[in-house]
C-alpha cells in the first residue's frame, strides 16, 4: 500500500469510479478536469486554500482527548477529531472552499449544490457571499423538514433553497436535481458536489480537499502520544469526511481504518443506507460503485435517522479500500446512533450530528475490545445543532431509548 495511486487517468479506484453520465455532461466534466488538473499542481492556488482555511474557516480543528468516554468504555484511549468547531459547524467546509475557489478561477458566478442535512448547503451558500457569487441549493422535501435550522441558515446567507418532492424526496432526489439543472447552465454555473461521489474528477477533488483532516490528525496525534494511532473511525454516507480522514493513513498498514454506516432500522429490515455492507454494483449520479438496488437494478429508498447519511450508494474510493481489504465498515442502528448521541453530550458536554454519533457509536463498541495502551481516533464530523429537534422527536417515540 505505500505505492498507492488512485484513481488512474480514467477517474477509477480499480474497477470502480469513472464517469457514465450524458453527453450533456461531458464537455462541463471536461472543463473542471482541466481545471482541477492545473490547480491541483499550482502552489499558489493550493496557498490561497490552506490560507483561507486556515482564517476564515478556523483550522486546524482540535484533536481532543474525550477523558470520560475512555473510562466509560475501559479500553482504548479515544480522541476525537473536532471537525464540529469549523465555520458552519462541519467538515464540509474544507471541501466547499476548495471548489468555491476552483469556481472563481473558472470564472463561473453561480454556485449550485446537493444537500442532505443541510452542513453542505451552508457551507456552499457561506462561501457563495464570501465571494459575491448567487448559490441555489436543491434539497428533498423530506430533509427540508427535518432540518429547518439549516434551511433558514442559507436563507438568510441569501440562497435559493430549491425544495425536491420526487422520488423519496432525500438526498439522492437532490442530487439527481442539481445534476439536471447543472446540465442546461453549465456555461456560467458550476456544481459544487458535496460528498466524495459522482463522476470523475469529483471524487479524487472532494478528497484532496478533506485530506486536511488526516494530515492534522497525523500532526497533532504525533504531538500528544508520539508514533500512529491505532484505529481511525468515521461515518460514512457519501464518505467524504471518512475519506479526508483516512486517505493520508492509506499507507500505514499499522493503522486500522473503519467506517461506520447507517444501519437504519437493521440492515435484516432493508430500512438502512449501509451500501458497502450490502455490496451491489451499480452506477450512481455518474460513477459505478456499491449501491441500494433491487433485482432489476433499479435504486432502493435508504433509511436513517440521520439526514445526511440516508444516500443509497458510497463514494467509489470506499468501495475500493472495502474490496481490497484495507478498509472495513459496519453498520450502526438508528438507537444506536442516539444512545451514543446522548452519552457524548452526558460524558463530554458535546452535542454531536447524528452523522457523527454513528461513529461515536461504533468507536465505543470497539474501543472496549482493544487495549489501555492503543488509541481510537474518531471523526467528529459536525454540530448537532441542526438535529436535536429530531432527536427529541425521535425519543418522544422511543422512551426506552432516553438516558437515565
């Protein structure tokens, strides 16, 4: 693994990735290819990015020592990598000021984006006045809902908040959305994906903007124990903050790599979004991968409690370190994801995202197989601001749930 070299000129991670959608598309991926090609490799497009993380968006994020979950837990060491205390409260950030900037240098003025639990969407609508640009954020119907703090959020950063009501009206509606419109205005608008999905090059871009959170955690981890953590975790929908984390780690083959995705009701219950777990090729928005699908091929609702991790499908890289064996994932209940949801607020006086709670959920159940000696680090991926009113409708409901 120390040659690691992915994706190939093609925008495959093995066999996985590449770039399947229209003709309508092709000449728009073409011009961001070129575009990405150039800046990715000019030192000071790649200053101007880390400068502007390093000031408008906060970092570097800390890397915090939760004291009372170890003990709770009575195992590994567990440090929680604080993605949370960003500018608008989420790793996203770090991926939407890298396209927001790449958007300028193409000369595009409109901004679109994909949401979920709406973190993205802030962050795009964020940096669209930071930089003068007009940003339209499509958004299924049913997340719109659940998630009305970050809707008034891009409202009054002075976004269009496009409501989806086909299909399931989530995330995967939203993104079919923005991919149409981007289509008919790709001249003067560029599509800032937020997850590390979709055709080439969005995979391969979203993580080398997220890669910060690894190469922090390889810093700060080195400062505070010396050498490598022994296991990092993150949850996984789409699986850019997963990827961001584990992508600098890919090489370290003393370092575990462990990504946790919805479980739902029970993966048996077929309400889940676990994708790499049930493993079924497909394509998806633009890249072949693993996906939700029946028999005939056709794409299967995805369940969560967590609006940002109901996608039916993964980022192609995941489903790569996944046939490889170099990473593994799980999937976390729903009650799971609460309960460690509640624990961490109790214990460490944090309220996380249901996203994050995944992995908080999978860290504490691992953690107490492992030894006083060794480290987890876990991917505090974002705020739970935007959730507790879905939280205490979903205790209202499950009171055997709630935390004495």
């Amino acid at each position: 693994m120390k040659d690691y070299a992915q994706p190939d000129a093609g925008g495959h991670f093995g066999t996985f990735g590449g770039r399947y959608v229209g003709e309508t598309l092709i000449a728009a991926l073409d011009e961001l290819k070129t575009a990405w090609d150039s800046a990715k490799n000019d030192p000071a497009f790649l200053a101007e990015f880390h400068a502007m993380l390093r000031d408008y968006a906060g970092r570097p994020s800390p890397l915090d020592y939760a004291e009372r979950l170890t003990k709770k837990v009575g195992g590994a060491k567990i440090y929680l990598k604080r993605e949370d205390c960003n500018h608008t409260g989420a790793h996203k950030v770090n991926n939407v000021v890298g396209q927001g900037l790449l958007a300028r240098r193409m000369g595009k003025c409109n901004l679109i984006a994909e949401t979920g639990a709406g973190q993205h969407g802030v962050a795009t609508a964020t940096i669209a006045a930071r930089f003068g640009m007009s940003c339209k954020v499509f958004m299924g119907a049913e997340d719109v809902r659940r998630q009305a703090p970050n809707v008034l959020r891009m409202k009054m950063l002075g976004a269009e908040v496009v409501s989806v009501t086909s299909g399931t009206s989530t995330l995967k509606d939203a993104m079919n959305e923005a991919m149409r419109y981007w289509s008919a205005h790709c001249t003067d608008t560029y599509y800032v994906v937020g997850t590390a999905a979709g055709p080439d090059p969005y995979p391969e871009m979203v993580r080398d903007f997220q890669r910060v959170i690894g190469d922090e955690v390889r810093t700060q981890y080195a400062e505070k124990e010396g050498g490598l953590p022994d296991l990092l975790i993150a949850c996984v929908g789409g699986g850019s903050n997963a990827i961001g984390l584990f992508y600098p780690f890919i090489g370290d083959a003393s370092v575990g790599l462990l990504g946790a995705e919805a479980g739902g009701r029970g993966v048996a219950t077929g309400k889940h979004a676990a994708s790499i777990t049930g493993q079924q090729l497909g394509i998806l928005h633009g890249a072949r991968t693993y996906l939700l699908q029946d028999p005939n091929g056709q794409v299967l609702e995805a369940w969560s409690v967590s609006a940002g991790l109901d996608y039916p499908g993964v980022g192609p890289e995941h489903a790569y370190l996944a046939e490889i064996g170099r990473a593994k994932y799980a999937a976390v209940t729903d009650r799971e994801a609460i309960e460690a949801f509640q624990l961490i607020c109790r214990l460490e006086g944090i309220i996380p995202a249901l996203e994050s709670s995944h992995a908080v959920a999978l860290a504490l159940k691992v953690a107490a197989t492992m030894r006083p000696n060794q480290s987890v680090v876990v991917c505090l991926s974002g705020r739970g601001d935007k959730d507790i009113d879905h939280v205490n409708a979903w205790l209202a409901e499950h009171p055997d749930a709630v935390l004495a």
